[in-house]
C-alpha cells in the first residue's frame, strides 16, 4: 500500500509539472504582449500629461470651479450646435454642468483612457477610433504654450 501511494506522489509531482495537457502559454503570451503594445501606442506617456489628468480629476470630483478654470481654455466648448454660431464656448460653461447635471458624466468620462485624435488627447477611446463613429459625450485635451489644457467636453457629433 506505501509504495502505491509513493508511486502516485511521484506521478503527480512529475506530471504536475508538464504542460503537456494545458494550453499553449506561448501563443497566449504573444496576443497579451502584442495587445499590450497595441494600446502603449495609443496612451500619452508623457508624466505632466497624467499630472494634469490626474488633478483634472480630482478637480471635477470636487467640483472646484476655480481649479478648472484654471485648467481650461479661455473658448473651452461645452456644446456643438448645427452651426457653429450655435456653439457654446467661454463663460457659461459650469452653470451649464449644474442645470444639466453633467458632473457625474464628465467625471464619468475622465475615467477613461485617453487616445490620440489629431491634435487632441481624447476620452473615451472610442471616440478616437473613426471606424466606431462615436457620438457621446467626449474630452479633449491639447498642448497649448507649452502646458496642458482642457478644451472641451461635448455631446455630439462633429460631422
């Protein structure tokens, strides 16, 4: 009975180790690294990029006016309309977050990753992408002197 139970021990550590039976841990390795290099392309690496989000964030959680201010610019845009006379840039712009209750959307929004779009670093990462044509709400934020600033944040879409 001992050398049963020592020769099932044996088999089981032995075999315990082969990968003979599970799946291929190369292939999987492969579509991980290469997805994972896929979305590195997308992602600004630059640090005052994620500063900037970062405090950005933390801005809008707190509904901190001032703050945001300071972090946008001066024509940010809050609403596209069928023309661009009816687009709303400037002041205006956190009463119209608060009559419409868009803090939580906007808060929302900037939890998502941030794509490149032409000059701009948008979220969420499908409005980046042409091929989804993408209507809902977005951010965009821009280099501009140097320093980041948001430009806008919009519902809609810009064709």
């Amino acid at each position: 009975m001992n050398k049963i139970v020592l020769l099932f021990l044996i088999s089981v550590i032995g075999l315990g180790g082969c990968n003979m039976f599970g799946p291929s841990k190369d292939k999987k390795d492969a579509a991980v690294k290469k997805r994972a290099q896929a979305e590195l392309r997308e992602e600004n690496a630059d640090v005052d990029f994620h500063a900037f989000v970062g405090r950005l964030k933390k801005a809008v959680a707190a509904h901190d006016v001032n703050t945001l201010a300071s972090m946008m610019t001066p024509d940010f845009a809050y609403v596209l309309g069928a023309t661009a006379a009816e687009d709303r840039k400037g002041d205006g712009v956190f009463k119209y977050w608060d009559d419409n209750g868009l803090w939580t959307e906007l808060d929302g929004i900037l939890t998502e990753r941030f794509v490149k779009k032409e000059d701009f670093w948008v979220a969420p990462p499908q409005f980046g992408d042409p091929t989804l044509h993408y209507s809902g709400y977005r951010a965009g934020i821009h280099r501009v002197g140097g320093s980041w600033k948001f430009v806008y944040f919009v519902n809609g879409s810009t064709d």
